[in-house]
C-alpha cells in the first residue's frame, strides 16, 4: 500500500526521523515512482499529495538569504504537518 508509505515518511520527517534535506529530495522521488499505481489505489489522498509535496519539498532551501519564496525547515515541517493531517483522514 502506497499511501501508509507515503504518509509514515511524513511522520518520520516530522518527528525528526528524517531530515529535511533527505525528506525533499527523497519524498517527490518516491511519489513519481509510484504515482500511476497511487492514483488507481486512493485518488483523492494522491490528490492532495501530489497538489502539495512536490512544490514543498522543492521550495525547500537551508541556506535561504534572500527574499525568495522558499521554505525554511520550520516552515517545511508546518506546511507537511498540513497535509499529513489531511493526509490521515483519507487513507
């Protein structure tokens, strides 16, 4: 199952488990591999992965020193802690 996958590497991110660097580079790779096969197993939790994550993880940037629109790591946490809670009542 693709979505308890998906959603415990949210958790491991979030609980620190998993760095933020490691989550947004290997988060967006993981849910390309498996996106045809998610969206026939749970459309709409793909859904609101797919509409979100990728555009988190890619706004991603520790060493953010300009006025760019990137996320920190707090800020990264704060916008996956919105979708993994989204994210649980859909699985």
């Amino acid at each position: 199952m693709i979505g308890p996958e998906l959603i415990q590497m949210m958790k491991d991110f979030l609980e620190g488990k998993t760095g933020p660097n490691d989550f947004s580079f290997d988060f967006p790779a993981r849910l390309t591999f498996v996106y045809d096969e998610f969206q026939k197993e749970n459309p709409k939790l793909c859904d609101l992965i797919e509409e979100n994550m990728p555009d988190y993880c890619a706004a991603f940037d520790p060493y953010i020193d300009d006025d760019r629109e990137l996320l920190n790591e707090d800020q990264l946490r704060k916008k996956v802690k919105g979708v993994y809670e989204k994210a649980l009542v859909l699985q």
